[in-house]
C-alpha cells in the first residue's frame, strides 16, 4: 500500500508542476512534459515545483529540469521571480545598475 500512496504522491507532485509551469509561461511543450514524466524522484520533483514559481523564465527552468536529481540549491538573483519585470527598472526608488 506505501507504494501505491508514493506513486500516485509523484503523479500528483508531477501533475502540479506541470500546472505551475502553465501558468507562468503558457503552453508547455509536449516534450518538457515527457522529460517531466521520466523523474522517478520526489525530492527532484519538488525542488522543480519551487524553481517553476521562481525562476523568471522557462529558460531558467529548462536548465534546471537538465540538472537533475544532483541539483539542490536554488540561490540569487537566478531565482528572482520578479527579475524580468524589474530589469531596467526601479529598485527602492533607485534604478538598477
């Protein structure tokens, strides 16, 4: 019974991500999706799930979905969600250099 609660916890984590890249970046390619359903690991498909709500681009994303499961850190301004919408703007009243 564990593994049937482990399986259906990764399609649902995988079915979540899926969800998060769609509405952040729109249709989702068919093969990003397929690459999605290739990880067999929780721990990676939960760390995708963080990166996909706050990489600032699906590029960013896609390099972290080829890292794989040795990737662990999400760090700096690499993961800044808002990171396009303030490019070239104003930070705390003063511009970005």
């Amino acid at each position: 019974m564990f593994q049937f609660d482990s399986e259906a916890g990764l399609v649902q984590d995988r079915e979540d991500l899926i969800q998060v890249l769609t509405m952040r970046f729109g249709e989702i390619a068919s093969g990003v999706i397929e690459e999605i359903y290739k990880i067999n690991d929780l721990n990676t498909i939960e760390r995708l799930i963080l990166v996909a709500a706050n990489a600032p681009s699906l590029k960013i994303f896609l390099e972290e979905l080829e890292a794989g499961e040795g990737s662990f850190r999400m760090v700096g301004e690499r993961f800044n969600p808002l990171d396009d919408e303030m490019e070239g703007g104003v930070d705390d009243g003063k511009k970005r250099q």
